[in-house]
C-alpha cells in the first residue's frame, strides 16, 4: 500500500502545480469575473461522482441523481458531472446516463483500475464518493488503497455515521477519512460524531443536509378528491419497505386513533426494498398484512405498493394530514423520506433517530420513543384534533427545511468543489426561464393581491397601488418581449386597477382592501412614492403605444395627463424620479415641450440635493442610503436623455458608481439593508446582515441596464450579472431568493433565514430584474452580430447563452 504522507504531499505539489498551469495555459483570469469566462472551446473541469444510481432502486441512488439534476440545472458552463455507478455481482444494470467507468466492487482489481483511469484523465479535477458501509461491505481494504492511489482530490459523503464505534470500525473509518480532502454529512449530529469518536478535525467536515424538492403547495383539499380519499384524515409514510421501519408501531397504534378519528386513513407507500426481497421476498409485508387482519384495520389501511414517479409521490405527501416516521434504528443518520415530507408542509411525528431530533425540534415536529404505540397514538389524536396545531407545526416545518431545497445543496456542493479543485473552476448561475405562474396566481379580476402566505395568495391583504404600478411595468416589459397577447389581459387589469386609484384632484391613493374599499392607512400614510410609480407605471404603458391596441394607448395619455396635473408640488426624492422615469418613457413616444420642461423641473432639484450634500468622499443626493437607491441616478441619466443637459449625466455617473462602490463587494452585491441605512458619517461602520429586498436588487439592475445603454463600459454589464445572481444563491446566506417550482420570489433576505414569503412587491421585482437582463443582453448580442466592436465578449457572452 502507498504511504500516506507521500501521497498527500505528491497531491498538495501535484495541484500546485495544476492551478499555476491552468491559468497561464487555460487563458483564465486571474481575478474572478462573472464576465471572463473560458472560451467556448475550453474543456470544463469534470467532478466524478461515484455512487449507486438508477435505475437501481436504493436511497443513495436516487439521492444521486437528485443531486445531479439540481447540478446541472443550478450551473452552467462551470463544470461537467461524471457518473461512475456501483455495482456488485447481484446488482448490475443499464443506465439512461452515459457511463465511462463502472465499479463493480466484486471484480478483481476493480478499484485499482478505476484509480488508474481516473488519473490518467487529466481532465476530472474532483471524486466524489457516496459512501454507506453497505456499499464496500468485505471490500473495505481495496477501497481505502482506491483511495491511497488516487491523485485526485476527494469528497467523501458519509450517509451513515455510527457513533461509539469499535476498534475495527474506527481504524476503518480514520483511514478513508485521512485520505479524502473533504467530508460531507447530513447532520450536525454525524459531524460530532466524526470529531468526537474518530477523531476527524472539523475544518475537514461539510455539512450539507439532504435535499429536498421544491413543491408548489397545492391545495389539500383538491388533492384528496383526485385520489378519492376526500373526507378521510390521511397518516402515511413511505419509502422502500423493510422490518427496520418498523410500520408495525403504527398498525398497533391505529386502534386507539381510529376511537377518536374514525375518519383516519393510513398510506403505506412504497415496495419492499430489492435487497431485502432478494433475501427474504414479501415477509415483511405479509406480516404487515396479517396484523391489519387481525386489527380489523382494512378500512383505514391502504397499500401503495410501486415505486412512485416523483410528482405522484411529492402530491401523496402535499395531502397527507400527519406523516409517520417509526424507524427503529437509534443510528440511521438521515432520513431522507421525512425531509421529503417537511418540504410537503406535512406536520410529522418520528421515532428519535438524530436527523428527526436536530430538525423537528422548535415546533416543527413531534418525537415519540422508539416503539412506544401509547405515546404514538396520543400525539397523533392531539394533532388531528387540533387543525392550527398542525398549521402551526407545517409552518415551522417548512422554514426549518426551506434550506435544504435541491437547490441550495447544489450550490453548497459546487461552492465546495470550487474551494478544492484542481484547476481554478468558475461558477456561472444558470438563468431560469421567465414563469409567469406567480404572477398571475396573485393577479385576480381587480388587481394584484399584496402578500401571500408561502405561495397561497392572501386576499386578506388586500391590494396596493405600488404593487399594481409594478406589475404593469414587468407585465409590459414582457409583451415587449414576447409579444404574447395574453399579456394584454393584464395589463388592463394593472390599468384600470391604477385608474380606480386615481382621485378627482389627479393624485392617487395606494391601500385597498379585500371588498375594493380604500382604507385608513390613506391617510396616515405618505403618498407620494406610491404616486410617482403610478406615473412610471403609466408612462412606461405608453412608451409601447405601438404595441398595445389604441383604446388602451388613448387611456393611457389621458390619465397620464391628469396624473401631471400638480406633480411639482411633490418634492419626495424617490417619488420625484419616478415621475421623471414616467415622463422620460412617455416622452420618447409622444415628445411634448412640457414633458421636458417637468423633467427638469424636478432633475433640477435633484442636482441641488446632491450638491448639497456631496463632498469628496460622499457622491450621494442624501446623508444617508436607504431603499430604492439606484432609481435616483437612473431618473437623472433618464434627464439627461430626454434634455441632452450634460450636467444631469455628470451627476448621474459620479453617483451611480458611488452608490455600486458601496453594495458591491467581492463578486457578490449586497443592497443597504433596512435593518440599518448606511449614514455619510457612519459610512465606515458595516451594515446588519439581513433586510436586503429583492426590490433594491431589481431596482439596481435596471439602473445598470440604463447606464450600460449609455456609457457601454462592460463593469455595468459585469454587474448586472452579479446582482442577478443574488436571486439565484449568490448571497450571504448561499440560498436561492428566487423560487423555480412556483414562480414566486421570497420576500427577503435576513441574517440567518430566507422570509419564504411570495407576496406581490418580491415577486414582480424578480421578474422586472429578469427580463431587464434578457433585454440588455438581448440587444447586445444582436449589436453584437453586426459589428466587430468588443468581439472578444461577444464571443464569452454567446457561449454562456444563459441571458437569451
């Protein structure tokens, strides 16, 4: 066997050596940029994943692939992913994926050919190993020289970590971990036990929880009644059957809940493990099947006994009441049936495995001893009786496990393999597509609804100017684009929600409730900002004249008109640029001598602000930084456009690239927090964490676009990718904002969690932000294709091709 100590050495030289050439040969930047990025023929660093994969039927496989997807859907043109499946004598199989290597663990010298051929491939920079002790059972010798032999970095993902392990387990256990790089666990649990019982340092751990699947929360109710079980109270559990689910706990328990809920109707879901079918075939079915004969229990039991397509199995789980996890096992690690089963919003009762206690603790779920049918029973009938009880208990469960979408562990995998690689490896964020879903689940006859409770629209919020104003605009941005006449729907909606707000004197109110009635909060609020994005709102209409039919062009111009009536009595600063935006778009469709004169009426006075309150070192209109910060120098370059007064484009830039110089930082953009606004004489004093609002991220994007469109200086477009990415995972807590499955985007950013809120304000934020970034980078590429200026970012932009 090789020694130890050589081999890390020859390693630690081996990748100096890998990253010094890959800069100067791979035409690498030295400085990371989210604009350089290899050239389109540049082969991508591969990351080999070693595991069980399907279509074998096993936990560890699907999990893999799970993984994988989320990979491949999270990045792009950062790396490539490999697969290597396991196998044995009894397991062999054909893979959808394609396959360059195969370990099969039975085969003589397998491991040390595999390791041959993995170092021989220059172009594989990491191996990750899905590692269960099952998987290298009697093989545990050859696998740790596989792993003394390769030369590659290695990532060791431990599903199952056994506490108070004997002499021979340990010793095992030391020596694969000394030859990995990293380590990656589940739970905080498995990471103790690593340190504690084998003596691993913790700067070599990961935690990364298992995933799960985003789910759009569907309605209980409806779920139920397409699978016939409306009317019935539904417990159920899942996964590939064996004794050690001990399922038989719940049967004993069923009695007593059914005396208190005849309505309950308990899901088993799942067929019986392949290894243990193989072994013993349906024992442990039957078994089940006879007691619920005994029991009398047929008609509050039900078998699913297949192995569900994913979205049958996540609608089983968005139904379910209560799910039961009774393992048996004090030591399974994880469990990833019951993560599943949070993301579903189901409250969960589980048997004390470690993964249960660490993350159903704080009101997010129940524990109940092991085999203990009394207290099973006990707690299941008080949470079936109690219907804000497990409101309560969903709610916390879904905030708790809001983290560990598939997403966030694929960025938390690649943020790894971008810390050990080999060769320097440059993470791009894949753009999602445009989903409109959200949008329009929130977009009722008369307007948007305000908030939503997670994703269900919340029409007990009632409706605002704001968020209808907003969504005009992104909704128009949209038919821009797409020219997709649905949009017209509603975009009328969006205007005629703005002309009922719309009062006799030409101003607006912002706050109506569920009935269409305007409320209190009119009158004890400022609204002047809330005028201002009615102006943008409707000038922006306008600037699509061309586009929209003409009756809504005509309506548009009218109320325009009325809503200018008395607008220069408004000296808000933010509500001051909108007005500007509004005027500026309704201007470069029907050029008025007015138009100007307003635009600088009130750019005038934004200049006269910023003289007053910059100096050398603060280029700012105010003394502070507080929300919707980039709209001011946007407004001013809007004046400056529309007027050609050269002093409005001055100001415009030196404050511009103040305020970026003070939100970007490191690659990453983190917008002035409402938690504390950055103050001119506390400017040194870093902000909280927390607070940061997709709107200000949005806000700042097409602020970007506008100067790009201007002074064409390739840091604007650098940086519009950058702050999009915020929505994507590139933030301080590496979470997603944005939320694929439904559309909707979270309400903020704060220290320690994500606000999983999908009101009406982040939502239609996110999507302004997305289409202003399809848009630039639209127009650029087709500038692009007809000249030779600036060819060499053409190129690295058209081989992304993430922003078309």
């Amino acid at each position: 066997m090789p020694n130890t100590k050589k081999m890390r050495n020859r390693f630690t030289t081996k990748s100096s050596k890998l990253r010094s050439a890959g800069r100067q040969k791979k035409g690498y930047s030295s400085e990371s940029s989210a604009i350089c990025i290899p050239e389109p023929k540049m082969k991508l660093p591969e990351i080999l994943f070693i595991t069980s994969y399907p279509p074998r039927e096993c936990g560890i496989a699907t999990y893999s692939q799970d993984l994988i997807k989320a990979l491949n859907n999270k990045f792009k043109h950062s790396f490539k992913i490999k697969i290597c499946p396991l196998e044995s004598k009894n397991e062999q199989h054909v893979y959808s994926e394609p396959t360059q290597y195969i370990l099969n663990t039975d085969h003589t010298n397998a491991f040390q050919n595999l390791a041959t051929k993995i170092n021989d491939n220059n172009a594989i920079q990491i191996v990750l190993i899905q590692h269960e002790f099952g998987l290298f059972r009697k093989k545990e010798a050859d696998f740790r020289q596989f792993l003394n032999t390769l030369l590659k970095p290695v990532i060791l993902v431990f599903h199952t970590v056994l506490p108070n392990p004997n002499e021979s387990l340990k010793e095992n256990v030391k020596k694969i971990t000394e030859s990995a790089h990293s380590i990656i666990v589940m739970t905080s649990s498995s990471a103790k036990i690593l340190i504690n019982d084998y003596g691993v340092t913790s700067d070599k751990i990961t935690i990364i929880a298992h995933g799960t699947h985003l789910v759009p929360h569907s309605d209980k109710a409806l779920l139920k009644e397409k699978y016939k079980l409306t009317g019935r109270k539904v417990l159920s559990t899942f996964g590939l059957l064996s004794s050690g689910k001990s399922i038989e706990t719940t049967l004993d328990a069923l009695p007593k809940i059914i005396k208190e809920n005849h309505d309950v109707l308990f899901l088993i879901i799942g067929k019986t493990h392949p290894s243990v079918a193989k072994e013993e075939g349906e024992k442990y079915r039957l078994m089940l099947e006879a007691k619920i004969e005994t029991l009398q229990l047929q008609n509050h039991v039900q078998f699913i006994n297949r192995y569900l397509s994913l979205s049958n199995l996540l609608e089983y789980l968005q139904l379910t009441d209560i799910y039961l996890f009774t393992s048996k096992d004090p030591n399974q690690a994880v469990s990833g049936t019951f993560s599943y089963a949070m993301s579903c919003g189901c409250p969960i009762v589980s048997t004390p495995i470690p993964h249960a206690s660490e993350v159903l603790c704080g009101g997010s779920g129940i524990i109940v001893d092991f085999g203990n049918v009394q207290q099973l029973a006990i707690e299941v009938n008080h949470l079936l009786l109690d219907e804000q009880l497990r409101k309560n208990t969903s709610a916390n469960a879904l905030h708790k496990i809001a983290p560990t979408a598939w997403e966030n562990a694929a960025i938390a995998h690649a943020l790894l393999f971008e810390k050990i690689a080999e060769i320097t490896l440059s993470l791009h964020y894949k753009m999602p597509k445009i989903n409109l879903d959200h949008i329009k689940k929130l977009t009722t006859s008369f307007g948007m609804i305000q908030f939503s409770n997670i994703n269900k629209p919340d029409i007990n919020s009632g409706y605002t100017l704001d968020d209808n104003a907003r969504a005009m605009v992104a909704m128009c941005q949209h038919f821009e684009l797409t020219k997709d006449v649905t949009d017209l729907e509603y975009i009328y909606i969006y205007f005629d929600f703005i002309k009922y707000c719309m009062q006799p004197g030409g101003h607006f109110l912002n706050y109506i409730d569920e009935y269409h009635q305007f409320t209190n909060q009119n009158n004890t609020t400022n609204l002047s900002d809330s005028n201002g994005r009615a102006i943008w709102a409707l000038g922006y209409l306008i600037s699509i004249g061309d586009l929209i039919p003409q009756d809504l062009a005509k309506a548009a111009q009218t109320t325009m008109d009325t809503a200018l009536l008395n607008v220069n009595k408004i000296y808000s600063t933010r509500a001051m640029a909108f007005i500007i935006k509004g005027v500026y778009y309704s201007n470069a469709k029907n050029k008025l001598a007015q138009n100007v004169v307003l635009i600088k009426e009130l750019a005038n006075r934004l200049v006269q602000m910023y003289r007053h309150e910059s100096d050398k070192k603060w280029a700012w209109f105010e003394s502070y930084l507080t929300y919707g910060n980039s709209i001011l120098p946007e407004a001013l370059l809007c004046a400056w456009l529309a007027t050609g007064d050269d002093v409005y484009k001055k100001t415009a830039k030196s404050s511009f690239d103040f305020l970026l110089s003070k939100i970007f930082r490191e690659n990453c953009i983190n917008v002035v927090s409402n938690k504390g606004w950055l103050h001119k004489e506390k400017e040194s004093i870093p902000t909280p964490l927390g607070g940061e609002q997709p709107i200000d991220v949005a806000y700042t994007i097409l602020a970007l676009s506008k100067f790009y469109d201007v002074f064409k200086e390739d840091a604007y477009l650098q940086k519009i990718e950058i702050a999009f990415s915020w929505f994507l995972g590139n933030n301080h807590l590496k979470q997603i904002i944005y939320n694929p499955c439904t559309g909707g985007c979270y309400d903020g950013l704060e220290d320690t969690y994500i606000n999983l809120n999908q009101g009406a304000e982040s939502t239609v934020s996110y999507l302004m932000a997305r289409l202003t970034v399809k848009k630039t980078f639209k127009k650029i590429l087709k500038h692009f294709r007809t000249t030779e200026s600036q060819r060499e970012l053409y190129l690295k932009l058209n081989s992304k091709n993430q922003f078309a």
